[in-house]
C-alpha cells in the first residue's frame, strides 16, 4: 500500500537522477509564458533535452496559470505528483493550489506580492495572510525562499520583469541545471535589445536576494 504522507513530504531518490523538474505558477500577465521559453532555451544551449506543458488555465490577465517543465530524458511534459525540484511562485497562493507537486526538498521560490486571482475575487472569498502562509511552508518543508519579486522589479525599472526577478533567483541555488549566465543569453535572444539591461538586472537582482536568504 503506497504511503500517501510520506509521498508529500518525499521524493523518490531513484526516480530520474540525472533531471531536473520546474513547476511554475501565478496569474496570468506575469509573464509565465515567456519564462517557460527562456528556460527551455537556456537548457538546449547548454546541451540539455526539455519538454514543457502547455499553459494550464486562462491566460489572459488575472485568470490562474501554471506551466511545468522538465530537463533530462523525459518523454511526458507532466510532473508527477511530488516529484517537482523547484516551484516557482509568481503569485504566493498559486504555491498552496499547487502543493500536490512538491515534496519537502522542493526548492521554493515564492513572489511574496499577491494579485488576487479572478476566481477568488468574484467569488468574494477571503484571501489568506501572506506571511502566516509562509510560516506554515516554513514549517513543512525545507527550502522557502519568499521574496518581494514585484518590488524588486520596480527598481529593475519596469514591474514586467518580474519573472526576470524570479528567474535570477531561480539561478541561485546550486541544483539549478542552468547557468545564470546562460539565462541571461536565453533572455537576450527572446527579448528586444532595449529590454536587456532592466531584464538583466532583475535577473541580478533576484539571484542576489536569495543568495542572501541562503
């Protein structure tokens, strides 16, 4: 009989060694899209196999998305149930509807600004406390990194480079499979050349603030 708690809180060792698992999520207009491009682009220069999901959900602005991408020798775009290496966050409670895919070594990058998703705020539910949501992920799992994404975008120049933000950060821990620099060239090539220096520093920037959380 498969032991479900244990699941949630673990991930198989045996289950793809050599791979890595990215889940993103948020709302859309944060430029989920184009960060599943840039990563993917980053992997394939540094010779890395990727396949990525469609964009689940509605993309237009405010509806919920999420896009899961995976590194290595993969033939499904589907993460698993708990078997994600990162999460990333564009929107913090976009992590709670999306916990079915991490375990307790999930490497979590969370944008600590909320956009109240369009299904929350029509149905008039309240929205949790940010900070009592993080203190609960601190509680369970192992590796929590919340960061004011949005802010940190602002003083890159533009709040549109959040997902730059969140991407820098994605870069500084050490079990990324992709170098930073090789995303800044990813981004260079997806991105007009009057976006480079704002989107390169709020790469920076986010690489930056985790490292210091580290």
């Amino acid at each position: 009989m498969i032991n479900m708690e244990e699941n949630m809180f673990s991930k198989n060792p045996e289950f793809c060694k050599d791979s890595y698992t990215i889940c993103m999520c948020g709302v859309g207009g944060q430029g989920i899209i184009k960060t599943s491009t840039i990563i993917g682009n980053g992997a394939i220069n540094e010779g890395k196999k990727v396949v990525m999901s469609e964009v689940h959900g509605m993309s237009q602005r405010g509806g919920v998305v999420s896009s899961e991408l995976k590194i290595g020798n993969y033939k499904s775009s589907l993460i698993e149930e708990f078997n994600s290496d990162m999460i990333i966050g564009f929107e913090p409670i976009e992590i709670v509807r999306n916990l079915n895919k991490v375990n307790k070594d999930t490497k979590m990058i969370i944008n600590t600004h909320s956009i109240v998703p369009s299904n929350i705020s029509s149905q008039k539910n309240s929205y949790p406390n940010i900070d009592e949501v993080i203190d609960i992920l601190r509680e369970n799992y192992n590796y929590v990194y919340p960061i004011n994404g949005s802010q940190l975008a602002k003083e890159s120049g533009n709040i549109l480079t959040l997902n730059m933000v969140l991407l820098g950060a994605a870069t500084a821990d050490e079990t990324f499979p992709i170098s930073k620099d090789s995303i800044i060239i990813a981004m260079k090539n997806n991105l007009k050349a009057n976006f480079y220096d704002m989107n390169t520093e709020a790469i920076e920037k986010g690489y930056e603030t985790v490292k210091s959380l580290q």
